[in-house]
C-alpha cells in the first residue's frame, strides 16, 4: 500500500554560526517527535537555493499535526517536497 512518509524541507538558515544551526535543529528534532515525527537527517543541501536541508519521516496525519502547531523550524521561507513509499 502506498503512503506518504518523508517530507524533504528546504529552507533558509540566516546567520547563525554553525553552533547555534546545531543546536537549534536538535531543538527541533526534539519538539518534532513530540507530534509523532523523526527528524531523519538535517544538513545543508546542494543544487538547490536554500542553504538548510531537514528531512522528517512519519505519517501523514502527524505531519499535519507538526504543520498546524506552534513548533517552528530553524530556518525559514520553507518548502516541502512529500515521499510516497510503496
């Protein structure tokens, strides 16, 4: 059966010195599983225009939950692409 359980983010970091990238996305990771999620991996990704990468695996419906809470990401002018495994 097919369903959706990894959605990709890019965003942008801003000028945060790489400690504080690594401690925010830790924060981050933390606060996700509380809707249900993992943060998989999160890094900066190439041939792309956002400098931040974070790729989170759950379901759909939790997915909805993190969207729809006050947790935000550690960087911004996100987008997410969705994963459909089957």
């Amino acid at each position: 059966m097919a369903e959706i359980k990894y959605y990709v983010t890019y965003g942008n970091i801003g000028t945060f010195d790489m400690g504080e990238v690594k401690k925010k996305f830790e924060e981050y990771a933390k606060a996700v599983e509380t809707v249900g999620l993992k943060v998989v991996f999160w890094g900066a990704p190439f041939g792309v225009s956002e400098d931040a990468i974070c790729v989170i695996k759950g379901s759909y419906e939790n997915y909805m939950k993190l969207m729809e809470s006050d947790i935000n990401p550690p960087f911004t002018g996100s987008r997410t692409n969705m994963v459909m495994t089957w």
